[in-house]
C-alpha cells in the first residue's frame, strides 16, 4: 500500500502567469496535523431520501440559475471529471461499490481536466465512537490571489484544476477513511433502513471534504477548557475556506489574527454560533450573508467551521450532506446548492483566460492583433476588455478596447492600430464573469501587466540546449534539438561541429514550433574516434539581425561511445568488470555477503523526490535468430505497484524491464511488461518485511539466496524478424516516492540454445 507517503510536509507556489511555474516553501503545518472533517452519527433514527440531482446533458456544474446554452457568452469548460478510486487491501467489496459508485455522482456534478484520486482507508474505532468517517485533502498547495481570495492555500485537487496540471502525480489527492465499526448500508438504491447508516451519503460527504470543504482553524484537542485557537501557516497563508468565514457583522473571523498565533478572539468567533460563508456564490444562494457554518458555543473538534449549520438547515433536505452529524436512515446523494455554491467560490467555478504575448515589433505603422481563448465554468457578462497604456514615468491611466467574440466560443480578439512612435506598450486583460466573480490576465496585470516594446530592436534571442550524455559509435546520424527564444521572430539558427579536432561543416537547424528547433547531421565512420564537438549560432529577424550563441565559449564536447559489431550470441557472468557496459545509475561489483560479481542499480537504487531512471546499455549489438532468448540470473528488491494494477498505469509504481532497439538506440520498446517486487513471492515478503514503521522505503538488503533466472525470448515480439539487428538495456523506472534496495542482475545469456 502507498499511504505513507501522502503527508508532505510542502507546499507549492503556484504563479498564474504559467501553469508550470513552482517553487518550494518549508510549512511546519500538514493537513494531518488535525481531522477537521469528521462525520459523525446523531444515532437517531429519523429517515430522509433525496436521490442525486439530474444533470443535464452538458454534464456541467451550474453554480448559478443562468442558461447556459442560450448565452452566446457562454464558455468551453473542462471536461467531465473522473475520479480513481485506491482501497486498502481491507477494504471489502461492498464499501468499494458505494465509493466507487459516491465518485460517479460526484463525477456528474464537476469538471475538471485532471484525474482525481482518492485513497479509501477501512478500520473499525472504539464500539463507543459515533464516528462514520473522515477525510482529508493528502496535500495542500499554495495558489495565488484573486478578485475575493488573497494569496492562499488549496486542496491539491482544485489546484490541479486550476492550472491542469497534476502536481504529485501518482499519489491520491483525498484520504478518507471509514470506521467499520458502524451498522452500514452498503446499497446505492437509496433503501436505508431506519436502523443504520447510509455508507453511500458517508462518502459523498466525506469527498465534498477533500474537494475543498477545509479550514484552518485549530484548538488544542489536549486542553480541557481551551481558551484560545489559532489558524494558517506558518508563512502568514491560510486556506481559502479560512479567508470567507465571517462573523455576523460580515467581517473575517481571522483578519488582524497573525497565523500560527494562539488568539481568544479567534475562539470566541469560532464558537459564537454565528459564522457565515460570505463568498460570492455562496452569498448569491442564500440570503446575502452566505450559507451559515456550525459554530456551536463549544468547541467540537473535527466538525467545528468545516461544516453547514444543521439546526437552520433541517426544514431543507437538500442541504445537509455537509451538515457534521447524519441521522440513522437519512440518504441524501446531492451535495445540495448550498454546497456547490461554497465549491464554486473555492475554486470549481473559475474561468481561466490563455493568451500568448504579443511579440515586439520593429513597424511604427503595425496593427497589433490581441487575442484570447477563454475556458470557464460561468458564462461571460461582456466580452472581455483589453487594458492598454503607454509606459511612461507616471501613473498614465489605462485605456480600454472591449474584444469581440470569434467564430469559435470563447475566442476574442481586438486589433490595436500603432500611430507611429517609439513605445512600450503596456497590457493586460479584464474578464467578468456573470456568477458576479471578475478576474485579470495576468493576475495583477495592472501593476505588473504584459508589454511590447515598438522601435528598433537590439534584444539577442535567447538559446537553450541541454547535450545528450554521449554519442553512440555505430549510429551514423546525431540528432540534436534546442529551444530559441526570441522578443520578436526568430531567424535561423546553425550549428558547427567537430569531430575530435577535424571540422564537419555546419547544418541549418529547423523550426518544430515556434520555439523548439531541430537538426540532425550525417558522420563518418566513427571508428577511433573519442568526441564530438558542436555550437549554436542563432539570429532573429530583426533589422539589426541580433545573433547569440551557445555556449558562450568553448564547444558542447559529446564523447563516443564504442560498439562491438553485432553477434548472435553473448554470454557474461560480470567478472570482468564493467567494460561490456554503458551505465547510468547501474555499477558491476562485487556486493557484501556476495562471492561474484554482479551488474546492479545503486543500492537503494535512486531517487530525489522526482522521476529518476537508470539503465544499463550493452555495448554488444545481437543479431536475432529464430529462437533466441536472454537469460539472467536476478534479485528485485523494487517498490511493489498495488495488486491487480496492469503494467503502464500510475499505480504501478517503480519497475524494472529489459528494453530494445532496432533502429540503434534511437527509440527504445519493452521485450516484455516490466515487473517489480510482486513477480517474487519471496522478493515481496523481503521489501515489505524491511518497511519500518511510519517510513515508506524498504530497508531490506539483498541475499545470493534471493536470486532468481529469468528468460526472456525474442520470438515473443511482435514483427520481430529473423536477421534484425537489436541493441539491449536493462531499465529501473523510480517515481517520486518510495525506494528500495533495487536491482540485481548475474549470468547473463544470450543466443539459441
């Protein structure tokens, strides 16, 4: 199971200007510190039913009561989302038919490009316990500022909706965790007797949670009567949830209260009966205030502020899923407006506004085309504005274009006649959306906005390459790409090269897009030869034909890498070192406790907190023959995936393959499915046993007893033909997590036996 290693203790800064953008920051507080949303059961039998809404055909999440397809302002969303749901090995069949079925409903309610994974933890509490269930986000993000939220903290999930990236893939985005200790029903037929608990409304719950139903707010569990409470991060961030929790005057609960800092008037606001949740939508669908949260005079821990007020929510059924307490026989299987409302203002109800800069230009004369294509959950109120001013000295105010809708939703431009100077001129773009929320591009564009500079340009373009490690000898054509940057339109772009001492020539690259360039240049024979040497030299378009190049001195040195001629058979049992070998991540040595040499990763094999991989490539090409297999002897000592997930998904965590390549190391294809420590019942035992308690990575050391021979044949490959010439590599995959010993490869053969 991959659970221990969900609690990051990081956060990410995530900048709106580019999806991609992130910096780490140190946070001494992870959302596990405190179970903030625990359900818990009221023990009354007081039967209610409402089934799951019926949503229309766009399969959009409406925040509001617009039409949205009657509104030619209306937006492209993202798509339908889809949920992946992870159990505890536990967990039984019944409690993943009704989690997998509160995923669907959800499913139908929100969009979202990116997959949402939920890990599902089963354990039975105390008979005494009235607690159903909790949940929280694995990890919390920080995003930046919008027109009703400063700079905050986010369930990982809605940031990666936000800016569609997955930003610790592989890993669940929500934990929920149920206490099978309760009486449950586990149908989905909304049948519950009177006499026990709805499983199917426990879960939907308990996801609204992890989608972004989350504060802050924390008060000492260990002190009897406490008297203060404090709140956020310890970099002076809190939740979004955190920021729109008012009191009944309409002001923030945790204004003027430094976070991390313990404060009486926080607690007196936390327990003053009279919270709201005072975000856009969420004042739009109630009275004007905002739905009320449970605030009760005493604390309750794991329920407080988290949830809806239930006591003014009773007489409407369709609001109290995410009320703290659920009766014996109450469904409900609809997260209610009330609720959606609160999702909306927390961040899944968004619009997001992608535009490309606009270039610099040499033309006094030009007419500037500004366009847009936005995305967005709300229909638009008006077309979008460009905002527009010339650079100068002092605060010139913006002047305003309103963009035009084009053929295709969601597309705007306006055209921007210059008039002849020389300027930079300043931009950015004002989006208002009819839920009541505004937004800019870039976020604070009007004190940072975009810019484009009009005259003479004398800006060189900007280079970047990163060389391949090495070159192997047999391949006759080096392929090489870089990225060229420019403030207007790149030019061209060359490259020199050398072979040891002796010039080859240049070659002119090509342009893939409108960064990306590629080039590729025939060689010699390679024979003897020790490196090749190259350079770019690049110029835009401009008048002045500004160049650059790369590196700035000296050449890219790219050493060769020698071949053997290719051969129908091979065999090596390692004693003679490592010279058979091109390693990256691998070594031959001799191990403690072993008599023989052995090709293996290093032990534990690596990992930094991002994706690694290690290989060994044999240096001895094979010409296959009908019936030729490969044959090794082998310890995997690699991270386990979870039981019954099929090789290439996510959740098959670290593995280990033997991969080949007709075409002389250029691409590369598996012989077979990779494997990991589960193709070994002893292997497993082994890395599992090695776990230490609260610690994902196995400590387990390898035995000669553990190795095992594996063999593989070539006639398993499909269009493999008799007579091809085939380049072998031995591959570990490492993902960001968990770690172990590794891999350990003896006695390899190859040929026909």
């Amino acid at each position: 199971m991959k659970s221990t290693r969900l609690m990051l203790h990081t956060a990410i800064l995530v900048a709106m200007y580019s999806s991609a953008s992130a910096a780490t920051i140190s946070c001494d507080h992870a959302p596990g510190d405190h179970v903030i949303c625990q359900l818990r059961s009221t023990g009354q039998s007081v039967p209610s039913y409402l089934p799951a809404r019926k949503v229309p055909e766009s399969g959009r999440l409406q925040l509001h009561s617009l039409e949205l397809e009657s509104n030619p302002l209306a937006l492209p969303s993202r798509s339908k989302a889809i949920f992946k749901m992870d159990f505890e090995e536990s967990v039984s069949q019944e409690i993943r038919n009704a989690a997998n079925y509160a995923a669907a409903l959800w499913s139908e309610l929100l969009t979202t490009d990116e997959p949402i994974h939920v890990l599902l933890l089963a354990e039975a509490e105390e008979e005494e316990s009235s607690t159903l269930a909790s949940a929280y986000p694995a990890n919390v993000l920080l995003t930046a500022a919008n027109s009703h939220l400063p700079e905050h903290y986010s369930p990982i999930v809605v940031v990666n909706r936000l800016y569609g990236l997955d930003f610790q893939s592989g890993s669940p985005d929500i934990i929920i965790r149920i206490n099978t200790a309760q009486e449950f029903f586990y149908g989905t037929d909304r049948q519950c007797p009177h006499y026990q608990q709805d499983l199917l409304s426990v879960i939907l719950h308990e996801l609204g949670h992890g989608l972004g139903f989350y504060d802050s707010v924390f008060v000492d569990p260990e002190k009897e009567e406490p008297t203060t409470a404090r709140w956020g991060f310890a970099d002076g961030k809190g939740f979004a949830y955190d920021y729109l929790m008012v009191d009944a005057s309409g002001n923030s609960i945790v204004s003027n209260i430094p976070t991390r800092e313990e404060s009486e008037q926080l607690l007196r606001s936390a327990t003053s009966r009279t919270v709201h949740f005072a975000g856009p939508l969420s004042k739009a669908a109630s009275d004007g205030k905002g739905p009320r949260l449970y605030a009760p005079a005493t604390w309750d821990s794991g329920s407080s502020l988290a949830h809806l007020e239930e006591s003014r929510l009773i007489t409407s059924w369709e609001n109290t899923l995410m009320t703290p307490r659920i009766n014996m026989g109450e469904v409900v299987h609809d997260p209610g407006p009330l609720a959606l409302a609160i999702l909306g203002d927390l961040g899944w109800d968004h619009i997001w506004v992608n535009h490309t800069q606009v270039s610099d230009t040499e033309d006094l004369h030009a007419t500037l085309s500004f366009e847009t294509h936005i995305f967005g959950d709300s229909p638009l109120e008006a077309a979008p504005t460009l905002y527009y001013r010339e650079q100068s000295e002092t605060d010139t105010p913006y002047q305003q274009l309103p963009m035009v809708l084009g053929v295709t939703p969601g597309a705007f431009s306006t055209p921007l006649q210059l008039m002849g100077n020389l300027l930079t001129l300043e931009y950015y773009f004002g989006v208002q959306a009819s839920s009541g929320r505004s937004y800019t591009f870039p976020t604070d564009g009007a004190t940072h906005p975009l810019q484009v500079k009009v005259g003479p340009d004398t800006t060189p373009p900007t280079l970047s390459h990163t060389p391949p490690p090495y070159h192997l000898g047999h391949r006759k054509v080096l392929e090489l790409q870089l990225e060229a940057r420019d403030n207007t339109v790149m030019g061209e772009i060359q490259a020199e090269f050398w072979l040891d001492e002796t010039p080859l020539g240049s070659v002119s690259a090509e342009a893939v897009d409108s960064e990306l360039w590629q080039l590729s240049i025939e060689l010699p024979d390679l024979s003897g030869a020790n490196r090749i040497e190259y350079r770019f030299s690049g110029w835009d378009a401009a008048l002045a034909r500004n160049g650059t190049r790369l590196p700035v001195d000296g050449n890219f040195i790219l050493p060769i890498e020698p071949m053997r001629a290719p051969a129908t058979s091979y065999a090596n049992d390692l004693e003679q070192g490592a010279a058979d070998f091109i390693l990256e991540g691998f070594e031959v040595r001799t191990l403690p406790g072993f008599t023989s040499a052995s090709l293996g990763t290093l032990h534990p094999y690596r990992n930094n907190g991002v994706r690694i991989d290690s290989y060994a490539y044999l240096r001895q090409p094979i010409l296959v023959q009908s019936g030729t297999t490969l044959s090794f002897d082998e310890i995997v000592l690699v991270e386990p995936g979870e039981p019954d997930v099929p090789f290439g998904e996510s959740e098959y965590w670290d593995y280990v393959v033997v991969e080949f390549s007709t075409d002389r190391g250029r691409t590369w294809s598996p012989m077979t499915e990779g494997w990991d420590s589960r193709a070994d019942a002893a292997w497993l035992l082994a890395y599992e046993n090695g776990i230490p308690e609260n610690s994902q990575n196995s400590n387990t050391v390898g035995t000669p007893e553990m190795y095992r021979q594996r063999t593989l044949s070539f006639d398993d490959i499909p269009d493999l033909a008799a007579g091809t010439e085939v380049m072998l590599r031995f591959y570990l995959f490492s993902d960001p997590y968990a770690v172990g010993w590794g891999w350990e490869i003896d006695n390899i053969r190859i040929g026909v036996e």
